[in-house]
C-alpha cells in the first residue's frame, strides 16, 4: 500500500522549466532530433530506423532458442478474468515520483485481453517534472526511498523526490530467462507504447534498462515500423548505452509477438520469433516489467483533444532455465 505523500496538483498552468523532458522533446534540430520515452530524451541520427534489408547475422528462431536453452514457462498472463492480476501487475506508473492516484492506469480486460489507454479526461501523471506526459502503465514492483527522498526507481530528473511513500514490492523480478507478449496498437503520432524492463533499483547501480519493444506513432510507415529495442544504462556503470530502432515490414495495429532472451552474457531481442537484434552486454541484478502506453500532447494543446489510441496484450509470458 502507499503511504504519506506529498500533495501535488494536477494541473499545468503555465509551460514548465527547460529542464522538463517535454520541453525536451520539442527540441528538434536539423540532422539530429531528440524524442522522449516519457522519461529519458533519445539522441536520434537522420538515418536513425534501421533498415530490416540490411541486417546480416544468424537468425535461430526462438523455438529453437527455448529448446536448446531448456526454457520452462514461470509465469503467465492470458488476461482471462475481468480483474488485473494483482499478484502479478501494480496499475501504476512510477507512483513514488508522484501518487498512486496520479499516476493510475486507464484499462479494462475484455476477451482475455489486457488494454491500455489514454482517455480525454485523464490527467498528467507528474505535471511537476514530465510536463503535460499523460501514462497508462503496469509494472511488476515498486522500491522507494522515504518520503522527501530522491530514492527511487528510475531517477530521471534531479527534480524528483519522493511525493508518495510505497512499500517495498516485488511481484516478478527474475535474475535471467526468457520473456514475451503477443500485443498489437493503435499509436496516434503524438503516443508511443513500449514493453521494457528496469531493474528493481534496491541498489543506486541496480539500474539498467532493456526495452523489448518502444513503438512511437512517427516512426509507424505504411511499409514498414521502427521498433526500438536495446539497453539503456541510467546509473549502472557496467552497462554502456546501446540502442536502435530497427525498421521492420510490420503493421503493429495487428498482433505480433515481442520477446527478449536476457543471460548473463547477453540479451537478444526478437520479433515475431525472428533474432532482429544482440547487445553483448548484460545487467547481473532482478529486474521488473512494464507495459505502458504515452501521451506526449503539447504544453498549450487542448488535452482532451485526444486520438484513438490502445495497446492490446493477448498474453504475457516468462521462462526460466532450471
């Protein structure tokens, strides 16, 4: 459960600070832009979507990648019931930067399927640091330092400290395995939907990221998607920044299977059981899950004005060498 919390209001009356990341986000230059994952500002190169054409590599399919790796299924998610799993998932994005009630996930479960969206009358989820950025998230944990701190997962700005006390929870942080969801989305240009993972943050250096999959609305083409995937250091200094977005002949609005194989050697990422990318870099420490999906409207837009939008997650799934 949460505890005591700092009130913050919700409402942005004025443009924030230029060390908002939404203010961030709006800097674009010629040759090289900057676009935001809601909390982190990505350095991109004109040509930055790789092309699929161009890859050479070896490409084990993943079946064959969970049988050779002797992978057993730890935990799964075929969103059955018309409640969230709450052994499984928390409903909130990074609630110690702001509240459980601010940073609430707007969803349902239908049809044994989990769907995230941004609905028109939904609130900025921490006006304070990330502007007018509007979140529907789940995650697999939360660790907090106390109120007033700066302790907490995802330190992305020096201007956060802890507005909401939360107990200490993990709900599925694995050391290593093998994971998945089968998802399709509907992105408008100004959202993104991303599948990643952090780590549980218990230790300041316990902090890496793997993205599985980050989807922007601009980077959905008629003949092909850039999906970002990689890893992202934040404050573990044995990882160095490594990510792309890799241009693949997908239409992300239909379903497509996600999937990442994280070992203490590496982590290959892949998409529709195809190996699309390696890192040769691995965090050594639990990590927790997210699904999420962005809003990124202007500082002086009308944000209810907001287009359809949805990510849809069939099933999620982990696996474990015995």
């Amino acid at each position: 459960m949460s505890g005591p919390h700092i009130d913050m209001d919700c409402r942005v009356s004025e443009p924030l600070a230029d060390t908002s990341l939404t203010e961030r986000k709006r800097n674009i230059d010629v040759g090289a832009f900057k676009v935001l994952s809601s909390f982190r500002v990505l350095e991109e190169k004109a040509e930055a979507i790789v092309p699929y054409e161009r890859r050479e590599m070896e490409q084990p399919e993943l079946e064959h990648v969970k049988q050779t790796g002797r992978y057993v299924l730890e935990v799964e998610d075929h969103f059955e019931s018309p409640a969230l799993n709450q052994n499984l998932w928390l409903a909130y994005y990074l609630p110690q930067w702001s509240s459980r009630q601010h940073s609430a996930a707007r969803y349902h479960v239908s049809e044994g399927q989990l769907h995230l969206h941004i609905d028109p009358d939904q609130a900025p989820w921490c006006p304070l640091v990330d502007g007018t950025t509007r979140v529907s998230s789940l995650q697999t944990g939360v660790f907090a330092g106390p109120l007033g701190s700066s302790i907490g997962q995802l330190h992305f700005s020096d201007r956060l400290v802890v507005r909401e006390e939360q107990a200490p929870l993990a709900l599925y942080t694995p050391l290593y395995g093998l994971f998945e969801i089968r998802a399709r989305a509907i992105v408008p240009s100004d959202a993104m939907v991303a599948f990643w993972m952090i780590g549980f943050e218990d230790e300041p250096q316990h902090s890496a990221e793997i993205c599985v999959c980050e989807i922007f609305g601009h980077h959905i083409e008629s003949s092909r998607t850039g999906v970002g995937m990689g890893v992202h250091p934040w404050g573990d200094p044995t990882i160095r920044d490594e990510f792309s977005v890799e241009g693949l002949p997908i239409d992300v609005s239909e379903f497509h299977l996600y999937s990442v194989e994280w070992t203490a050697q590496y982590v290959r990422f892949f998409v529709d059981e195809k190996l699309i990318k390696v890192v040769p870099q691995s965090p050594s420490y639990p990590m927790q899950f997210l699904l999420d999906i962005y809003h990124f409207p202007p500082v002086d837009s009308d944000q209810r004005l907001v287009a359809p939008n949805e990510f849809a997650i069939d099933f999620f799934r982990g696996y474990r060498r015995p």
